[in-house]
C-alpha cells in the first residue's frame, strides 16, 4: 500500500516516514509540501540522502487519490480541516495527526484553538484514534483524528484506574513535561537553542489546547463531566513527553494492587508496559519507539496515586500511533512495522 | 570575616567560594577536604587557576576556629552531624548545608535520611535558615540548619497563600523538578552523561527527605499538620530547579487577587520576584543568582491555584542563601555580596 | 543464527541487541555478563522490558559454542584478549569490538594500550573489519578485529584521497570529536553530567590508543609510513563522531573534482555517502543508523583539502559496522538488517 | 560614567548589562533599541526584572551624547557602520562590538562580509581591540573595533610562538568550535533547538568572516603574510569558544619550553592562563568570565605544536573584551569589575 504524507517538511511526516520506511506492507508514496514542492527531499533533511530520492509535490487531490491507498496528513492545525474533507469524499483513508478533527464540539474548538472549526460532518465522520481504547471503532473506520501527544500519554496513564471507577475524578491534576520537537519546525524564540538549553520553563498554563481532548476522552470513558488541572513545561531535551498525573483514590489500594489492575488493563496491548512497584520509566527508556510506559505508586499517606506516563511525542505521540492505527484499519499485527527497540542510550 | 568552608570539593563548597568571592566583608578562609588535604585546589577545580592558590587542609577544630570567623559545612548528610556540634561547642558561627540538622524530630530524620539522628541538643540549637521566613531568628542565631533546595523553593511558593488562609492544606500537591548538580559530584549511573542528556526521569516517588522537612515548614506556619505529596524529576540540565506546585483555594480568587497577595508578602524581600498575571519564570532567570522567583496562576474552572517557584538549586537552594543567612547573622544588607544578574543566556 | 553477545551490560551490547532484534538472518543468543549473571537484562536496561526476556549468563566457552552460532564480543580491552583465544580455537566465528586485536605489532599495543598485548598468534588470524575497504578478506575472515570509532571515520574520510596518491600523508592532522557514549556505562567524572553538559574539552592529545590504529590503516594503504596529529574533543551529546581531517594537496584539484572522486571510490559502498560541494553532513544526520556522511571543502588559497566525516560512534562506530562484518562473512547483502532511516531530529 | 548600550535586546548587549552593573566605576545608561522603542526591558528578558526597570529608547545621537560618557555599540554588522561615525563625530568614546571596523581594507570586508564598507576614515580611525596585545594603542584610543570571538581565542593562543619566530606561519590550521549563543537571539533553523541539540555540525568552511580578521592580527604581528586554514563548528551548549590550533615548529621544543614561553609572554596578563604540560582548559573553566586559558602540546613524532584555547564567546569574545578595553582607555585597573570566578558547573 502506498502512504502519501502531506506536511512534508515538518517533524511528523519525517517520522512517518522513517517508519514506513521499515512497514512491510506500506511504502512511502506522494510527499506533499506546497511550500517546497518541486524540491529534492535530501535538500531540507540530508539525513534522508540516497534513501527517499523523490521531490516533494504539490497538494492535488485528484492525484493523490490516484497514486495512493492511505493518506496521513501531518499539516498544521487550521490546515487539515480544509484538507482533509476533500481526501475523505474522495473514499480515501485518511489519518489526520492535527487537532482538528479530534474535539467533537466546534464551540469547543474554537474556543481553545482560537480558529473557526471544521465542519460539523466531518468532526462526526472522524473517530477518535486512540488505539488501545478505540480499537473497535479504528477497526471499521476510514477517517482518524490522531490523538495529540499530551492527550495520548495521560489517557492512557489514567483511563485504568477512572474505568475501574477506583479515583475521584474531580481530583485530576495533570503535569506534563515535553522535549521540544513537539512545536514542530517552524522557528520560534521558545524553540531557540540558547533560550531552551539548561533551561526548564512552564507554558501556556490552563490554556493549552490538549485540555478539551483529554476531558472529552476521560468524561467519554468514566460518564462523568471531568474537569483537569493541566500544566505543560518544555524540557531541554528533542524527544520525550512525560505526564505525571495525581489523583485521589476513593479506596484504599496498595501500589502493587494498583499495579496488578494495570496489567490487567493492558494485557493485550503489547505497546503499554507497567513497571513494577517501585520502578518508573524515563523518556529515554520509550525514545524511537511506540511504547508508553508507566509507572505507578500510591502514597499511604494520603491515598493519593501519583501516575507516571511516557512516550516518545514523535512516535506513540504523533507518527508511530498513526502507523498503528493504519495497521487496525488493515487488520494487520498492530505491532507491524513498529516492533524496533528503543534507542538507548 | 574569614569564611572557613568544610566539604572543599563538593559543588556547594565551589559555589560558596565564587560568592564569598565577590562578598565585600566575607574572604575564602580555610578550605578543609579531609580527601584531598595538601592537594592544591585547582588541580580539582582548574577553573579557580590563580584566583584560589591556597592548600586543602584537613579537619582541625583548633585551628579552623583560630583561623576563622564563621564555617560553612558543606558536607553531606551523615558527615555534618559529626562536625557541626564540635564546632557549635567552640562558639564559633556554623552555617550547614547538609539536612542534618533542619528536621526537629530524631524519629523523623532516622525514618526519612536512613541513618541514626545527630543529638537533640543540637537539633535544639539548629535555626531553620529560610532568610525570609525566619530572619528575626536567624538574627540572633549562632548556628543555622540551611534549607534544602526543593523545600526552599516549596516554601516560598506555598507559604503567601497558605499564611492568608486562602488554600486548603490538605490538596498540596508539589511536583517538582531539578537539575543534576543537586545530586552532586559523586559518580553514579543517575548521574552519567549518556544516562541523563536527552533523559527525563522520576525519582523516590513518596520517600524523598525533603518531604518532612518541607512538611514541618508548613506545619510550623499554618499550624496544620500539613501532609503533602512530592515528586522528584531530573532534567537534563545542570542547574535549577522549579517546583509546580497545586493547591485548592478555599475562596473565589482571580490570578491578579493571588498576584497582589504574594508582592504584598514579598515585598520587603528583594531575592523573591513575582511575575505579573499570564507570565512564567523559568529557571535560567534565575540561573546563578539568588533569586527565587514565581508566577501564578488560579483555574476559574476548578478554583485551584497552581504555582510555579523556580531557584537556582547550587544558590538560593545552597551556598547563596547561606550567605544570606550571613549577612542576617551579621546586621549586614541582605543583598551584600548576592547582587549579581542572572547568567542569561 | 544465533548471535551470542559477550559483555552484555555496556552500550556496545545494548546497541548489537537493538540491531540484531532487527535482522532477518541473526536472533539474540546467549548473553553474557560475569557480573550480572543471574540477573534479568531489563533490570539493567528497562527499555527492554517485555522485549529481551532472557538472563544474563556467565562465560561458559562449550555451551557458548554449542547454543550459538557466531560471537560479538562487547568486552573491554584486556578482556577480550583472554576471551577470543578460546572462542577462535573452538572454531566458531568472532568478532571482537575491542581495541585488542587491531594492531599488527605487540610492541605497539604495549606502548599505547600500556597493558600486555595478545598473543601474537591471533593477533595474525585477526582480519580488521573496516567493511568497505577490506570487504574480500572479511568475506573469507573467521576472526574479525572491529574497527574502533574513530579509526572508522578517519579512514573512510582520508582513504580516497590518499590512495589516489593526490595528497601529501607527511600534514595529516585530524581533529575529532565525540559524543560521551563512547566512553561506556563506566563511571568516570569525564562522564559526569554536571561536568560535561554545556561543556568541550580536549583530551588525551598525543596518547589516544587510536593513533596507532589509524596509522597502521593509512601506511597498509598508502605504502607509506603515516604519522598523524590527533586531537580528540568530548562534545555535550550523547552519540556521534565527527573527525574534521586536514590534508595538504599535491596538485591543484577543486572541490568538485574531489568529490566526484570520492563518489567513484565510494560508488558500490550504500552506507557511504559524500555531500555536494558547500554541503557538510552533521553527526545527527547519521543518528542510530550505520552510514558514515562525507563533506569535502578545497581551500584554493592553500590548496589544502578539509574532510567532515560522520558517524553514529555506537552504530558505524561499533556494533553496526560488526554486524555489517557479519553480513559480509556470510554472504548476505551488507544492508541485511543496517537499513533503517537514521533517528531525525 | 554612564555607559550607553546600543542593540539592547541582543544578547551581546544583556552581558554587557550584566557586567557594567558589578562594575565599581560604570553604570548603565541609555540602552537602546530602535525595535522595541518605549517597551519595559524584562519584558524582552524577564531575568533582569527589578534590576533594570528603565524603559528601552530609540537612536538619538545628540542626547545619546549628552546623557552618556562611553558608547557600546553591541549592533549587527552593516548597522554599526552606520552608528558609529556619527558618535565618533561628537567626540564620544565608542566600542563597536561588530565586524565593522576590524579590517582596515574596505576590499576584504566587502569580499568577505558581502556588504558594503565602512567609510576609509572611520577605519583608519578604529583601534583593534585584543587587550593584551594593543594595551598601548587602546590607551590612547576614542574608538575601539572590538576583536571578534573566534579570532580573539585563535589570536592569543597562536601568538606568543608565532612571534618567537618559532613556528611556521604557512602550516596554521585552526579548527574551531563554538557554542550557539554566538549565533545570536535572531531566529534560524541552525538555532533551532531540534536541530542544534544531540548534533554537531561544520559550517562556512572557507567563508567564515573571521577569517581575514585572523589573518590580519597574525601578518601584522608577524610581519609575514599569513593564510590560514579556519574550520567552524557548532557544538550543542550555549556559551564557549575552544580553538584547535595546528602549526608546525621550527625548531625542536618540548612542551614544557613552550610553556614557558607562553607563560612568559602572559605574565602581565591576568586574563590568560596557560594550564601545565599534560592539561588542557574545557569551555566551562571560563564559564561567565573574562579569562582565556591555554593547553599546550607538542608531538614530539611530527614537531607539530598543538594550542587549545578557550574563552566565553560573550565575555572574552565580547562584552567582557569591551569593558576591559574601557578600563585600559580609562586607566583603571584592567579587572576592575571582571573579577568573578567562572561559574562552574
């Protein structure tokens, strides 16, 4: 199956590409930039010298329909919401790795994205593309709303405790740290090296635009209206999303029981990997790959459970979760073309 | 005065010497290292090539009290309890670094540093040096127990909001995050480069020493007993640290209400700046100064306040408010020697 | 074939795992660890949680040869030496990643590696696995010596020139660089974060045990009896060499010239690939891949040729250029299980 | 005196603020950005909040000159040449921290800065600012062209064996590595965090401005024509300059005569330290501070000296040169107010 990626210079679509690059069944199609379209691919990322030799293309949908099987579209938010409406009356798949399709309320939308929203047809057709909980509706779908990397790392560090209906939902605090290739290419002081390096800063506090996405996955999956306390921090590191999230819980549970409830969440998902009591997972430990690994532990003291969420923003968080996505759409191994190591060190 | 300063090679010795260096009434005295006595210092240290000429010399209470006005213990946990009291006995004035002597309670120290307590007289004796907090005591203090890094920047974050009777102290949730110099130069795996760079990890999650001591603070100044969950995080940064603190507010506030509050608090106090509503410090602001500063921020949504309280963990977290707390001790301005602009960038 | 790995806890294993988990022809084998024995791998190395579920077994020669097919040998200088002997004589293949069997002469091992040399005997039987230039010895080798890092970059980056006798070999200096990783898991306060980070120093100049090696490379070649200057830098960066190598010309030759030259010596040779002239790869161009990436610049003014070459020091630099040996002594393409995308960014 | 500041939101600027307020004799000024005109200072740089409160001001010679006593021109190239002569004009002392005025040949600036030049006059009139080697010309000066950072390092590091007729200056090769803050605030991809971190990378091979700048101290001084080879790199940490420098001796010396001379040649220069045979500087011995340290090696197989030479690009390759430039020309001591101890670590 051919994948053409469009946003083809920015951080996502590169990584979609180096895991395509190794995907048995996909291979790499129409790369699209409209910006460099005509340009030699090596020019803007040497790394990919001798190995992706095709110029980008511009975006025409007629064309890309035609060559392709797959679309995945690593455009800006603002951008995927024109984009991808045409590709999906086309009867094309579509896996979107932007905001725009991921909140079901337009109001909602604009109110944290600051920009008008998408069509309310196409926030219906799009199904939400976390892989471990939606698995079902991914399977039978042809337009996915690849979920954000915040969003990705805390559902998935809390969706089993709220689930078993075990913590206060009221009591939600999430804090969340993240390299910073997660803002993407495009230059900025705040991507700046000597503003970033040996440097740790807190933004956009109660404002960032994950908040609506993780309540609307939390408040789906417990039946409750669920409200966050949410905090974001650039790390001075590329790679790597950490959530540490606090929630009070309503019994009185030891580590290794909630540790136990874990596994059992995840048994049939080989992407999750609960540490053991005791033991918590660092960014490195997930870094190039499609795990999220968590750690667990309850204080005593206060009954209060603290979860500790990573994943690597470019793969479980951007590339590698739509890759596993367009392989339950498939119905191939959900592991296929994303079973590599993590690079460590 | 003559600073005599205990633990030469460790970085907090190091960075005590850079300020005394630029104190106009404080000269390095005696610098003992019982490893490396006889050894010159800048074979451990090139960087103080011809500014720091003089010998190692090893522990002498005769002679250190002979030859010095005032001793800085920059020795670990464990190695202080030994010397301080010595010292303490001889009259002369101590300043320690090390967590020997910041907790009251032999039973909390042993549950939490794993080894047996330092005597109870000299727990007595010990004044908890947070300068802004305890000057009136440390005025008149012959011996100061200097605060830990964290619960440094803990305190000054948390104590504005809970001394109003604003906050509830049972929500205090502190997730806090530090470089790696605060681990100091002694090897070890969590310390190695290629363990660290392009790393972020958590650490002790529930059993970290400086919970009982930032517990008793608080305790102390709300008479509560305060109970708190803390996370400790290494950044792949060398210095810093920042402490995001949460905490449920008992009354309806804006962000500007809890601004004023905490300028109000500061006011007299020229090492804590508070940033205005919607900005954040980060931590190279402070980088290599005394400063602690802090931005604010109340979630209408859940009517919880989330701090953020950045140091610079080797200054205000060590050898900079320990000069504080000397020039306290000696009636001489809090700034004097401590004036220095942050290393930006 | 299985693929046993000798010295199983220190990066240059690690990093064999991740490619040989990746190669179609090899599985994991035995891994050993004197030390560790006993003891499950993803408790040293908890990225490989539910991936290597194996223990780490102590050095037994006979269950060694009779589970395994072929030995990498991830041990240290002087550890090696004994191991190999033993391995080589029961007849299964080995390659070594160690400095111990690189250099022809004894006497040149003792004076640089300052500990005793190997017997002479196997110092004979080994073949140097620098893959692209001796490719037929390799083919027919049962004992390979695995080029060390630096050796790597620095051959393959002065080879073309010199062999096309278009360079005078009396100016060669290089001056390298490398990320920490090299230096191993060891602790060492060269490789303590606090010291390295926001950090370049020189060191070991005259005395680095690669000297040799490089030498005895570029006089096999050459014909000549090549003394080089070599300088080596460690960069804040975990992985990477860059070697910038100087030479002077022996006729007038342009940039382009040069290149096309070193395109014609490196055409049948995938994981060499030379910049156009203006172009200079950077060591994240080649990041957990085993290409090593070559710029050239001419300087008219002095007709002085200056060679960037890149590689990733754990890939190219150790375990990938062994498994790429082991490729070609078996017969299969030398991009089996070598040809992922390199990590960007 | 009141020392004027021009460029105020560049980083050279900030360090100039940060040194002229612990200097005892300057205080800042008129600091002015035509940009940010009107705007509070810690808006553009929250570090310096409560320590500079006044407001930035637009370009404005005549009150320029009558509210301050020295101007610093800390302004790109091609804007400084428009500045300074009208300051020069009014009699103001001036120091130019550009590339403006450091060639004395309007052909080599415009072949080398592809701009046009400076008006003859104005570079007749400029003294070159390397302090320790122009002490006498400074004194006197109203007009300073502060050296540029690289070739202030590659200066003082090849000059005491160049000038003792010791070395040949036909076989110069410096190799040069530098932190990115050099780069400055302005926004580029070769800035970008996620290019720049985990990455090294050469650039400007044979291009690089600096290079005739070098060229020119080195004739001059030497009397001979002098080409040199010149290698930039950029390395993964903010601040630091380190010069490899490669030149054939004349004579057989061994390092430790080398030393001495250097030592000798440096004695009355308190702000070049020469490590002793064996011991090479690393970038964050002069972290923060004025000092240029040297290691020294000679290869005793080819005769090739090697100097490795370290500096703060934005002290000793910037701000720091500047004020020790307005001391010589004041007739203050030359450390007044560059006397802190480097930060470290």
């Amino acid at each position: 199956m051919r994948a053409a990626i469009i946003g083809g210079t920015g951080y996502g679509a590169i990584e979609l590409i180096r895991l395509i690059n190794k995907h048995p069944y996909l291979e790499v199609g129409s790369v699209v930039s409209n910006s460099q379209a005509g340009n030699n691919f090596s020019e803007s990322y040497p790394h990919l010298t001798k190995i992706i030799n095709q110029p980008l293309v511009s975006f025409d949908v007629e064309r890309l329909v035609k060559e392709n099987d797959i679309v995945f579209l690593a455009t800006p938010s603002g951008v995927s919401s024109k984009m991808a409406p045409e590709l999906v009356d086309k009867g094309i798949k579509v896996i979107d790795l932007s905001g725009d399709f991921r909140l079901r309320s337009q109001n909602e939308y604009e109110t944290w994205y600051k920009h008008s929203a998408p069509e309310e047809e196409y926030l219906t057709k799009a199904v939400y593309g976390l892989s471990e909980i939606y698995e079902k509706e991914i399977k039978s779908a042809a337009f996915i709303a690849n979920p954000g990397c915040y969003p990705t790392a805390a559902s998935l560090g809390l969706l089993p405790i709220l689930k078993a209906n075990l913590a206060d939902s009221k009591t939600i605090i999430i804090d969340a740290k993240s390299g910073v290739s997660g803002a993407g290419r495009g230059l900025s002081l705040t991507s700046h090296y000597a503003e970033i390096n040996e440097n740790l800063k807190a933004y956009k506090l109660g404002a960032h635009q994950h908040i609506p996405e993780i309540e609307q996955v939390l408040s789906d999956e417990t039946g409750d209206s669920v409200t966050i306390t949410f905090t974001t921090h650039l790390v001075p590191m590329t790679r790597g999303i950490m959530i540490t999230a606090y929630v009070n819980l309503t019994e009185k549970l030891s580590t290794n029981t909630v540790n136990d409830l874990y596994n059992k969440f995840y048994e049939n998902h080989p992407f999750v990997r609960v540490r053991p009591a005791g033991a918590y997972p660092s960014t490195k430990e997930v870094s190039g790959s499609n795990y999220c690994d968590i750690g667990l532990h309850v204080d005593p003291r206060t009954n209060r459970l603290t979860i500790i969420s990573v994943i690597d923003n470019l793969v479980k968080g951007a590339a590698g979760q739509a890759i596993q996505n367009a392989n339950i759409m498939n119905d191939w191994d959900v592991r296929t073309g994303l079973d590599s190591i993590p690079m460590y060190p």
